[in-house]
C-alpha cells in the first residue's frame, strides 16, 4: 500500500512534535515546515531523527512560514500531501495584544493561505486539512459546557484570528468541496508545552523552589478556569478528524476545570510542598512550611481582557470518532512534573 504523506505547519510546536510522532508511527511519511531561527527551534523534534521510525528518511524539513504565501504554495505544490495539518500559530494569548496585526496574520490568513494554495494547485479532492481551532473563540462563553453549536464571543486578538481561521476552514469546505475539518481544542499540555504558559510556567517554578534555584513563582489570575487535556490525546482526535467519512466541526476536552490556583496546590501537593494561602486578587500569596513566600501575583501577568472560564463538551468526537483519551489533570502533572524532575537529575 501507497505511504500516506502529511504536511505539518507548526512542526517545531508542542503538538507539532507530538503529532510528527504520531504519524510517522502510523507509517506516514512527515514533511514539516519550520521557520528561519536565529537560535535553534527544533528542539522539540530533534529525537525523532534518532527515532527508528523516522530511519527510512521519512521524516522531512522544510524552510516556510505561513505569513509568506508562496512558501507556502510552492511547498504544499511540491508535496501534493494527502493531509495537511495547520498547526502554525502565534499562540499565545497574553501576546496576541501585543503584537496583534501579526497575530492576525499568521493565525487568520496563514490559514487562507493554505486553503488557497490547495484550491490554486488542484488539489481539492487529494489533499485533506486540519485547522488548529481554540477554546479561546468561545472567549466569554455563551453556553456552559461549550460545544460544537455554542457561538464564539472571542476575546483577543488571538481568539478573533481563529474564529477568522475557523470560518474560511468551513467556506472552503462548503465553497469549493475540500476535506476541511475545524478541531475545536481546549487547552492541552505536555512536558513539551512553551514555557510560558501557565502550566508548564507553574511546574518548572515549583519544581525549581523545591530544589533551590529559584526563589519565587510570579503568576497573574489565580481565579480563571481551564479545562486542561494532554496534547498526546488531542493529535490523535485531529488524525481521527481527517480520517472520518466527512470533514466536519469537533470539539476536543476533557470535561473538567479548574482554576489555576488549583493547577498549583495540585503540582505542589505532588512535590510535597504544603502551601498557606493568605490575601486577595493582586495580594493573593502563598507561602510554604517554611514561611517563605514562593508564589505572588503580578500585574503584568494579567491580560487587557480575560476568558475567565472554559469548559467543554467532547460528546461528538467521542461518539462519531470513538475519541478515547487516556489521561486526566493527574496523570498529565505527573507526566509534566517527571520530566522536570529528570532534568534537574541531569544536571547533578
Ligand atoms: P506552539 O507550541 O506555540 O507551536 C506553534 C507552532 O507554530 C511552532 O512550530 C511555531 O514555530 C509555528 N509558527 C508560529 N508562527 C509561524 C509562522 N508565521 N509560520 C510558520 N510557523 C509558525 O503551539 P501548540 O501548543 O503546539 O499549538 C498548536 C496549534 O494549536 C496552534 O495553532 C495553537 O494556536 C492551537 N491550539 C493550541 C492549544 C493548546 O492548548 N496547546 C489549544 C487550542 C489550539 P516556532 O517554533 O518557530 O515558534
Ligand atoms: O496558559 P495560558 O497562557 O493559556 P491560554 O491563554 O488559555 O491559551 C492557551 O490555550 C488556548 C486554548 O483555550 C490556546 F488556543 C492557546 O494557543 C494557548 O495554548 O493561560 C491560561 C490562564 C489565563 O487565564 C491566564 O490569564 O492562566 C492565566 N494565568 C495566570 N497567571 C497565566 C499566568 N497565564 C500565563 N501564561 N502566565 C501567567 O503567569
């Protein structure tokens, strides 16, 4: 049988190296597209060139970026993949408000751009398209749990890129008949996950304090809400996405929330740090056995506007993808808080 081909913008990403994985174990063969870094951003998937999976050379870069649209035609013209994954993104909410005419950019026509070089290059009825949608459209929800029918009522500059994102997905869909799918993902971690954000921010800082090299965690809202899955889980719905009968709207999550003062007496009651909380908003602290105050709150790390909670309903991937995750909030700290833990053996 014919080798399956993906393309994957935003190969260099937490789910881009996660997914990478995925597919070449299914026996894809993965181009991916990276940006030009002054410093290294491939570290994420370097170990899939040692990988025994990727040894048949099945496992390909490519220079790209999504703001740039004949790099992106000519590569998507070169490759003719069978699925494309839009993974490319500046993600990250709190800087979406600083930089948000890129923002705009690269996670609203970035994904036009790939739509297009599809229908530009005749490949409508070859190549499938996953779009990397967000909770974050749903922005100050309408509907509690939210689903594939609540409305979008964004809140960044991010959120209303994707919510642009997520509708050229469905007019190209509907317009010119291409397998375009929207995953509607709520947010998902991992031991890859960037640095800053808020749960992989809090379990470096805490595992950090626990061993001494650093003195205090600095966080901005402890009262907002998320619904946190592991990225391993959530590849594998996209991958399900493009291999259902129809290109279609789902909704990714776990079904749970919780705040991110949660988040960290979880983490910290893993390491085995007993916290006392004192103050409110701003003033809020908390202080460990010790007395010592190890997490404070900052103004800047508050947002201009905040989603202040999210939680979903996955009832149709579960039902139409028979989507199985198999973590939950517990078994994803622990997988975060071991792989910094190794670090820290390392470095002895
Ligand atoms: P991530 O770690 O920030 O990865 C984003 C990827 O996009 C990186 O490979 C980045 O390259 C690349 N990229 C950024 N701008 C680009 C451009 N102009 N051209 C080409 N590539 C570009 O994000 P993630 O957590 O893996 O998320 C993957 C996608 O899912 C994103 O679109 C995100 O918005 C969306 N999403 C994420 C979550 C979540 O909770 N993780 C939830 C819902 C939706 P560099 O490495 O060079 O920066
Ligand atoms: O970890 P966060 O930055 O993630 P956020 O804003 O929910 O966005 C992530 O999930 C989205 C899915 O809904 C993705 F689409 C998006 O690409 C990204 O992956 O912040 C989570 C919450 C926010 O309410 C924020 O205000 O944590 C709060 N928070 C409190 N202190 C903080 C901090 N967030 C960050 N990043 N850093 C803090 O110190």
């Amino acid at each position: 049988m014919k080798k399956k081909i993906a393309l994957i913008f935003g190969v260099t990403g937490q789910d881009g190296a996660y997914l990478s994985r995925f597919l070449l174990k299914k026996g894809y063969t993965v181009h991916g597209v990276k940006r030009r870094s002054s410093s290294l951003n491939t570290q994420r998937i370097d170990h899939i060139y040692q990988d025994p999976y990727s040894k048949k050379r099945n496992f390909i870069l490519h220079y790209g970026d999504v703001t740039d649209t004949l790099s992106v035609s000519t590569i998507v013209k070169k490759i003719k993949p069978d699925e494309i994954y839009n993974l490319a993104a500046q993600s990250h909410v709190a800087v979406s408000f600083e930089v948000p005419e890129y923002t705009g950019n690269a996670d609203a026509i970035g994904a036009l751009r790939i739509l297009e070089s599809i229908k530009f290059h005749g490949l409508e009825k070859k190549t499938k398209f996953y779009q990397a949608g967000t909770s974050e459209m749903f922005g100050k929800v309408l509907q509690v749990p939210q689903n594939e029918l609540t409305s979008f009522n964004p809140k960044s500059p991010y959120g209303v890129a994707k919510v642009y994102a997520h509708w050229i997905t469905v007019n190209y869909r509907e317009a010119y008949n291409i397998f375009a799918s929207n995953g509607i993902l709520f947010n998902h971690e991992s031991p890859l996950r960037g640095e800053t954000f808020v749960t992989k921010k809090v379990v470096k800082a805490l595992c950090n304090i626990k061993f001494g090299k650093q003195k205090k965690l600095f966080v901005g809202n402890l009262n907002a809400k998320r619904d946190w899955g592991h990225a391993e889980d959530y590849v594998q719905a996209m991958w399900k996405m493009l291999q259902f009968k129809r290109p279609d709207d789902f909704v990714i999550c776990t079904g749970k929330q919780y705040s991110i003062r949660d988040f960290i007496k979880m983490v910290s009651k893993v390491l085995g740090m007993k916290l006392r909380w004192t103050g409110k908003g701003i003033n809020e602290k908390a202080f460990d056995e010790n007395n010592r105050c190890i997490v404070e709150c900052r103004k800047k790390y508050f947002r201009p506007a905040e989603v202040d909670t999210l939680i979903g309903d996955a009832s149709k991937a579960k039902k139409l993808l028979k989507w199985k995750p198999k973590h939950n909030i517990h078994s994803l700290i622990k997988d975060m808080i071991s792989y910094e833990l190794d670090i820290h053996k390392n470095d002895k």
